[in-house]
C-alpha cells in the first residue's frame, strides 16, 4: 500500500480482462493492457505451506494471495489499492474492485482479514484516498464521493458515512487527489471534467464543494501546499490532462473558488 508502513507485500488482486460498461475515455492507453484475472483459491502464509509457482519474484516474498472472488463474489475487475493506519499502528488494505471497496486488516501481511465491503456503481476506474480516519472513494460509475468511515476499524467496524453529489461535470470521477497539509480533496476527470475540489476540514464526513478548475480534463493530479519560496501560501496542482502536463494553482485562502493556470508543458 502506497500510504501504509508496511515493508512486505499483500497481493490483493489482478486487473481482469472483461469489458465493463464503464470505460472512461475510449483511448486510454490501461483499457487495451487489460490482462485476465488470476483465477486460484487464496492463500496466507500464515495458514501453512508455500506460495504456488504461479507469480514469479526476486528479492520479495508472497505473504499473502487474496482473489478477485475472494474480495466480493460479483467481483471482474481490481482497480486500485491504498493503505491506512490506525492510531493503534494496525494497518489496513483499502482495496478497489469492479463493484465496490473491500476493507483488510494486514497487520500481519502472513494473515490478511476482510473486515468489510462498501458497495458501488459497477466500473472498471474506481479510486481511494485517505485524510484522518475516512476514506473518500470516487469511480467512473458515477456515484460521486464515496465517504467511508474508519473510526471504529480496530473494532472490525467500517460504515459508508455518506455520498456527496454536489459539485458540477456530473457524477462520474476518474481519480482522486487529497492534499493532506491544507484538507482539500479533489475530483480528477470523470466524462470531460477537470479538477473539482472540496473542503474536508469543517465536515470531514459530508465534504464540501468549493468550486473547480474546469480549462482542460485533468487524468490524475499532485497537490502540494508550498510554505516558502515565491509561491509560499499558495496550493500548487499538478495536472496530467489529455496529452499534456499541465500545472494548475489556487491560493490556499478565500480565492480557492478562483484557480488559475500556472503553466503547461
């Protein structure tokens, strides 16, 4: 997990090779890599015995094998996988399926656990961040914002907090950015959409549309807050839009309604 302090490895899931019906932009480059599902009963090391033969490795070992079945039955597609520790220091798997997001302990990787499923709109894209003790959760199906609180994880409890809809460019999202120094999270594409962003401060479970970025469709996003330099008190996105990487800013102030473009190259 890319926000999770473990060093060995879970493998969660493989990108299946069935069509779904929602595909995002017709020329994504990911649409035509697709590769079939693994299909296999899962394993944990922690349960006995050796790894199959059936991933090649050097210089990591397999600690646990956990399949797209496995994650939720109706399950055709892996997507998307994030990490979150507890203030107790358990970590958990944050994992994106074709119809919705799975929960696992992985404190002991050897031992994975599934503690729960939030449903969602069936999709091939489907993305999580994490800010605090929520998990915010956006796809190309549509739904909007996805808010999963993790509060009550160490206690085998994950509940879907709410689904925020408001913003503009409809409902669908393509990925998510949260820049944790200022609280903000943004919407990246989804249709033609750019970056839509939102206030998670005053109402972390109900996020708050503050306004968009909407000159070109923005695929992913980096946002940073920088504390000094030339740009010091301002947010600074950077954009990969279409074919081009562009880079965005708004200030960090009353002006976030009113980003304006830095550059592009």
């Amino acid at each position: 997990m890319r926000a999770s302090t473990t060093a060995t490895l879970v493998a969660c899931t493989l990108l299946s090779g069935l069509a779904l019906s929602a595909l995002a932009h017709e020329d994504d480059g990911k649409v035509r890599d697709r590769e079939a599902a693994v299909i296999a009963p899962a394993w944990r090391e922690a349960d006995g015995g050796l790894a199959a033969e059936t991933f090649d490795a050097q210089g990591i070992v397999l600690k646990a094998w956990i399949p797209l079945a496995s994650i939720n039955a109706s399950a055709s597609s892996g997507n998307d996988c994030w990490g979150y520790v507890s203030p107790s220091g358990r970590e958990y798997a944050i994992m994106c399926v074709s119809d919705g997001t799975a929960v696992y302990e992985v404190t002991n990787p050897a031992a994975p656990v599934k503690l729960g499923f939030v449903p969602g709109a069936q999709s091939l894209w489907r993305d999580a961040k994490v800010f605090g003790n929520r998990a915010y959760v956006v796809t190309e199906g549509g739904v909007g914002i996805q808010t999963i609180n993790l509060s009550q994880v160490d206690s085998g409890v994950i509940t879907l907090e709410s689904t925020v809809t408001a913003g503009s460019g409809g409902l669908a999202t393509h990925n998510v950015a949260i820049n944790t120094q200022s609280g903000y999270l943004y919407r990246c594409g989804g249709g033609s959409s750019g970056l839509r962003f939102y206030n998670l401060n005053a109402t972390p479970g109900s996020p708050q549309y503050v306004g968009e970025w909407a000159a070109y469709y923005v695929h992913d996003a980096q946002v940073v807050s920088y504390t000094s330099g030339p740009y010091a008190g301002k947010e600074i996105a950077f954009c990969c839009s279409a074919r081009r990487s562009r880079s965005a800013a708004r200030a960090s102030t009353a002006a976030t309604s009113r980003p304006v473009c830095m550059s592009w190259m």
